[in-house]
C-alpha cells in the first residue's frame, strides 16, 4: 500500500470483521474499535476488497456493509492482536 505504514494492520482489521458477532459489518462500526478516522477505515476497507480479502454491498442510500472472504480469514489467522 502506498504512503505511510499503516498504525493498524490489515491482519487485525481483518480479524476484528471475522471475530464480529454479525456476519457483516459497517464502516462505522470498525471506526469504533481502531484508532483511525472514519475516512481512514473506509479507504483501508476499499483497499481490502481490491485485494479479495473481503466482499461489500452497498444497502440503503449510500450505506456499505462488509464481510470476509475465505482468503481473508487466511490473512486474519495472522493477527497478533496484543
């Protein structure tokens, strides 16, 4: 990913929308477990569904919802969450 490394990595944003009691999940939602922004988190979200690991669908006027993909939960396996 171009620019700065990102403060929270891919494997934990991924784990937090496995570990989700939903099967989906919002933006909004992740903004309040991460410290990050809510433009940060989405544009981290656009980027892991460019790289397959998860799925979205936009529902409503102009709300998304998230889920994990098979390749995601590979990815999410990886987390260190300490």
């Amino acid at each position: 990913m171009p620019g700065p490394d990102p403060k929270v990595p891919d494997e934990q944003i991924l784990q937090l929308v496995a570990l989700s009691p939903d099967p989906i999940v919002t933006a909004g939602e992740l903004t309040e477990q991460m410290e990050m922004t809510q433009q940060g988190v989405n544009k981290r979200l656009k980027s892991l569904v460019e790289a397959g690991y998860l799925e979205s669908r936009k529902v409503g006027g102009a709300a998304r919802v998230y889920w994990i993909t098979p390749a995601g939960r590979k990815v999410a396996a990886t987390a260190d969450l300490d």
